[in-house]
C-alpha cells in the first residue's frame, strides 16, 4: 500500500486537472452550461417527489428529502461501478502510450461523480430546511459514512477493473445485479418501516447499499446514532477489496493494453 499512497501523491494533480477537464466536457456546447449540475438532480428530485406523493399517494417524514438521499448516494455508486467494468477498454488509445496506475483513472471518475453528489447533498440539505427538518449532533456521522461509501465503490470497481479486461459480458451481468441492487437498497422506500423480520434484517444489515443509505438518512433526518458494529464490519470488508483490487491491478495491469 505504500505504492499506492506514493502513486496517488504522484498522480493527484493529474486526477484533478482530468476530472475538470471531464466535467467541462459534458456541458461544453450547452446553453444552461454548469447550471446543469444543479438543474438535473432538482428536476429528478420534483419528479420522484411528484410521482410518490401524488400518483402512488405514500407518506413519509421529509418525503423529498429521503427519497433524495437514497437516490444521490446510490446514483454515484452506480455510475461509479458501472463506469469500472470498461475503464481499460475505454483509455485504451490513451492506456497504450503512456503508462498510467490504472486505479488512477477510477479515481478520476469517482471524483467526477463525487462532485455531482455534492450538488445533489447541497440541494437536501435546502429541502431540510424547507421541512424544518431538526439538526442534530447526529449529522456529523455523515462524513464517515461517506468515507465508507467512498471507499466501498473503489473497492469494489478496483476488483470488476480488473476482470472487466478479461470477461466481455461482465457488463451486462454488472447492469442487471445493480438494476436487482437498486430495488433492494430502499432508495424509495423505507425498509425500516415497510419489510418486517429477517428480511428486513438481511436488507439493513447484510446488504451494504441499504445500510449506508439507511443510516445517512437516519442521522441527517431523525437524529438517530448508527450501528458502528455494522459500520466496521462493512469498513473493513470494504477496505479488504481495496487491497485485493489495488493487488490485482499492480499485478496484471502490463497486460491490460494487450489483452483488450
């Protein structure tokens, strides 16, 4: 791992100056330009909000607000393991020239998206002062649970990297188990309410997009204080397949170019 902390050191400017080229990039020629960033997660928010509250008729405390929690959190998940499955195919012009830690291009692509969940946490954070929505001492768990989330998505996009050079199909297989992870991770519903038992047990606890999720929104909006025996547990879990994806890829990565 000291090759690790010694190449980000050596490649963060290169991470940031390429995430804002990337950013610019998906709004350059657009009228609204970065008013993009704020315009596309609010017109998702009044959507979803508009679709549960009117069409489906559900209640819940802060409706739009928690549904916009669970929603920004796993869409950076999503789009950040998605994105990894066809990192080496997709650099592989750039990969075949010059020589680059692979992991560093994940990286770039997380703080793209990080940047995006940002916008989105400033907006929820504007709907819990419209709800009036109590703050507690509780809030400060939201940085580490988005240490976790942060590192949980590398961990796991390190690894599919990796085996995303050698199995073409494996990004379909990755899109349909994201599609079945999104319905189980309770971004428009609260499994701690409406699931009873061991499946709500195994969904909270077993399965770590809910529990993340879950819990961000248990100490952003009810002030209630985590699990940290959960949160350990799924930290280290988490950080286990950092070193294994970062192992992997140190490992294989000069064959990359070729075997793509």
């Amino acid at each position: 791992m000291i090759r690790f902390a010694k190449d980000i050191k050596k490649y963060w400017r290169y991470m940031v100056y390429s995430a804002r080229a990337q950013l610019k990039d998906e709004v350059a020629g657009s009228f609204l330009s970065g008013l993009w960033w704020i315009l596309d997660p609010l017109l998702f928010m009044l959507v979803y909000t508009f679709v549960f509250t009117i069409v489906f008729g559900r209640s819940q405390n802060y409706l739009c607000a928690f549904i916009f929690i669970g929603y920004t959190t796993w869409t950076f998940f999503n789009r950040c393991v998605l994105a990894s499955v066809r990192t080496i195919k997709r650099y592989q012009p750039v990969l075949s020239k010059v020589y680059l830690p692979k992991f560093i291009l994940l990286l770039t692509t997380m703080m793209v998206q990080a940047f995006k969940m940002a916008v989105g946490y400033v907006l929820i954070f504007i709907a819990m002062l419209l709800y009036r929505v109590p703050l507690t001492i509780q809030i400060f768990w939201m940085v580490p649970f988005f240490l976790l989330w942060f590192v949980m998505t590398f961990g796991l996009s390190s690894v599919l990297l990796h085996f995303g050079v050698y199995m073409e199909d494996l990004t379909n297989i990755v899109n349909v188990l994201l599609r079945l992870l999104f319905y189980l991770t309770g971004v428009f519903y609260n499994p701690e309410t409406q699931l009873e038992g061991v499946t709500k047990y195994l969904m909270i606890r077993l399965n770590p997009t809910c529990y993340v999720v879950t819990e961000l929104r248990n100490v952003m909006l009810y002030g209630n204080p985590p699990i940290l025996g959960w949160y350990a547990f799924w930290l280290v879990v988490s950080l286990l397949l950092c070193t294994i994806g970062v192992h992997l890829i140190y490992k294989y990565e000069r064959r990359y170019v070729k075997s793509v």
